[in-house]
C-alpha cells in the first residue's frame, strides 16, 4: 500500500480502497465531463454514483442510452444493467460515496463576469452529507483560489479537518469533444490538493483510470494551470485569424504560409483560422482569469484583445460571403446560402456558443432567404450533400 503522508487512519483507509478499486466514487454533473468519467471508474470495476439535476439526462443514462458522442450506449448500457453505474437526481444519494467528483458547468455572466453558482450549489450540497474518509475534488474550470476559498470553508465549518478527516483537490478536466487519439485515459491528469495527503489521494484515484498524473503544488496552481491552456490557445487562434486578415489584404494565401512555417522543426506550432470560437472554453474560461486579475488591481490585456479578434470573425465571415456574392453580381439580400456545420466543432453534436449560429442569424437578419435543410454529420457524402444543395436551390435554380 501507498503511505500517505498524514491523513490518519482514514486516509490509509481510502488508499487502500482505491489501490484495491473496491471504492464508491460519485460524479456531480453528467455531460461531456463527468458522464467519461463516471464510466471510466465504473469499467475500473469501481461502483460509481452518478448525479445530474437534469431528470430526462438521468432518465436516459439510467436506461443506457448515453446522450453524449465520446460515450457509446453500448459501452455505458451494460454497466447501467450490472449496477455498476447508477445514477441519481440528487447529491444526497452520495452519501457512501468514498470520492466525490464535482463536475458541473461554469458559464459567464451577462458581463462576462464567472458565474459559479453551479460550483456553490454543489458544493453546499456536499457539505451536507460530507463525512470523515471521504475525497472531494471539483473538475469544473475555474478561476484561481475557487477551491480554497469557496469549497473548502464549506466543508471545515462542520468541524472536520481538511488532510486529517476529508480530503480535497482540483483536477482541471481536459476533456476534448470527438477527439479519437486523445481520450481521458491517455490525456495526463493534473492534480494539485490542499495538503499533501489530499494530493496523493486524488493522485491515487485518478491512476486507476488515466496513464499519467501530474501533481502540482496546489490546488491554484491546477487552477491556473487549466486557464492557462485555454488562454494560450485563444491567444494563438487571435493571431492567426489576424494573419489571415491581413493576408487576404495582401493577396497572399494564409493557408501555404502557415503550412510552410509549419516546416520548421522548432519553435513554431501552427494554428488555423476559423469563423470564430466555440465550445464550452475557450468563450468562457480566459474570462476567469481576466475577472481575478482585475479584482487583483491588473487588467489582462492579451486576453482581451483575442477575444476582440475572435468575437469579431463571425461579423468577417457574413463580409467574405457578401463580397463572393457581390462578385457574381448578386446582392446578399434574397440570396441563398447553404451553411454546412452548425457545431462549434467536426463531429460533435455540441453548439454551444457556436460561431456558426451567430453567422447564420446575421446572414438573415441581412435578408438571405430562409428554407430548412436537414442537417448533415461530418464526412459528408457526395449524395447527402448533392441532395441538401437541391433541397436548399430547387431544380431551376442557378448555384
């Protein structure tokens, strides 16, 4: 067994049921997070707790039928028919839970300002059936001090000791949507708890489902840490959409310069341009970050600035349609468009904060004329696709 350093009687307790996989792990929050995540444990051959305030979600998954893409029905269903899954529409039902995984939304609010209240919510429910022995650790995408400052108060104001009697630790989730080479078991887990007893357990936990955990000196720094990728990534997509402004200006083609540069062994990795961002991150998280240093007296420039480049792309992209309809004589108004891809991404069913739905209202607000197309799934066939274009045109219409 894995000594922990402090944590008592009951934290060598938890290690033991973890190495041994005979642990009850509970998932707050069934989505695009916690719905692998309660599978991963439950296929560990751990019993797994699920909860979503969703009842037609709980109702589906506790019929095996999985509601999101990376989770097939078949894999979830036999764990739902064997019991190893079950799911609930309340954290009060995880009260044998020996792990309890915090796995809910943070949106913004109509200021862009984080809007934790899904956190605060749980967390308060938690703090209710929270007993001695048992791991706490929030997923959700934060900003730094979140788990300290919010959970933790919470958890301490029954008398239990954080290290000693509970644990608790930030693991930021790392989930990408339709990504078929990188999935949770092979994605490297950060983890950063409150003492050095609350890390090594939340290490242990994680290393019965994914192939590598990454301890950090806190559960701020995982917070960060998290932030951080997004941010780096909404940075580098603001460039390279700027790039391809200017390179239209130019004359140049954005597409074979970044392919060239890509050449380069070293020091350059390469993004693409796109219609803007979407997604559950990259709209939201670096907003986090962007509220804490204000409230810390430091306004976070780059951050801004690529969220001004980004949130602008959709507005340029009805530009570049008006311009090749102009350039065939047509006006935009009473034009026809067909728009292929509504989701903020290829193969996922998600459109949350889509740039395409902004496209689209803004094209018929212009006055495009509207006619429903049945949607299409990414590759699309040849036949699929001739037969939205015939749908959308009619047979006398010239493309």
């Amino acid at each position: 067994m894995t000594a922990v350093s402090g944590g008592g009687g009951v934290g060598r307790d938890l290690m033991q049921r973890l190495e041994r996989r005979d642990a009850t792990v509970g998932v707050v929050g069934l989505g695009y997070v916690g719905l692998p995540l309660a599978v991963a444990f439950a296929k560990a051959g751990m019993r797994v707790i699920g909860v979503d305030a969703d009842a037609g979600r709980v109702d589906r998954i506790g019929r095996g039928q999985s509601p999101i893409e990376d989770v097939p029905s078949d894999e979830l269903a036999p764990l739902v028919r064997t019991g190893r899954l079950t799911v609930a529409g309340s954290v009060g039902r995880l009260g044998p839970a020996d792990a309890i995984i915090i796995c809910v939304p943070t949106p913004l609010g109509k200021s862009k300002e984080p809007d934790i209240s899904h956190i605060v919510a749980a967390a308060d429910d938690v703090a209710k059936i929270l007993r001695p022995g048992q791991l706490v650790i929030l997923e959700s995408t934060t900003y730094p001090g979140t788990t300290e400052e919010v959970l933790l108060p919470r958890f301490t104001a029954s008398g239990l000791a954080v290290g000693e009697q509970f644990f608790l630790a930030f693991s930021p989730e790392r989930i990408d949507p339709g990504n078929r080479t990188y999935a949770l078991s092979n994605i490297p887990k950060i983890v950063g708890g409150v003492t050095p007893a609350c890390r090594q357990l939340a290490c242990a936990l994680y290393g019965q489902i994914v192939e590598r955990v990454v301890p950090v000196s806190s559960p701020q720094t995982a917070e960060m840490v998290k932030l951080f990728e997004n941010i780096f990534r909404s940075v580098n997509i603001a460039l390279v959409n700027e790039l391809a402004i200017m390179c239209r200006r130019l004359g140049l083609s954005v597409w074979e310069i970044i392919d060239a540069a890509a050449t380069k062994p070293f020091g350059f990795m390469p993004f693409y341009p796109g219609p803007g961002i979407g997604g559950h991150c990259l709209p939201s998280d670096p907003y986090y970050l962007s509220w804490r240093a204000r409230m810390m007296g430091y306004e976070a420039r780059f951050i801004a600035f690529a969220d001004e480049i980004n949130g602008g792309m959709p507005a340029y992209t009805v530009q570049l349609a008006a311009e090749a309809l102009n350039d065939q004589g047509k006006p935009l108004k009473g034009s026809r468009v067909l728009a292929l891809g509504v989701a903020y991404k290829p193969g996922v069913g998600d459109v949350r904060d889509s740039p395409a739905v902004e496209i689209i209202d803004a094209l018929l607000l212009r006055g495009v004329l509207a006619r429903e197309v049945r949607l299409l799934r990414k590759p699309f066939p040849t036949a699929a696709l001739s037969a939205a274009l015939a749908e959308l045109l009619g047979p006398s219409d010239d493309c």
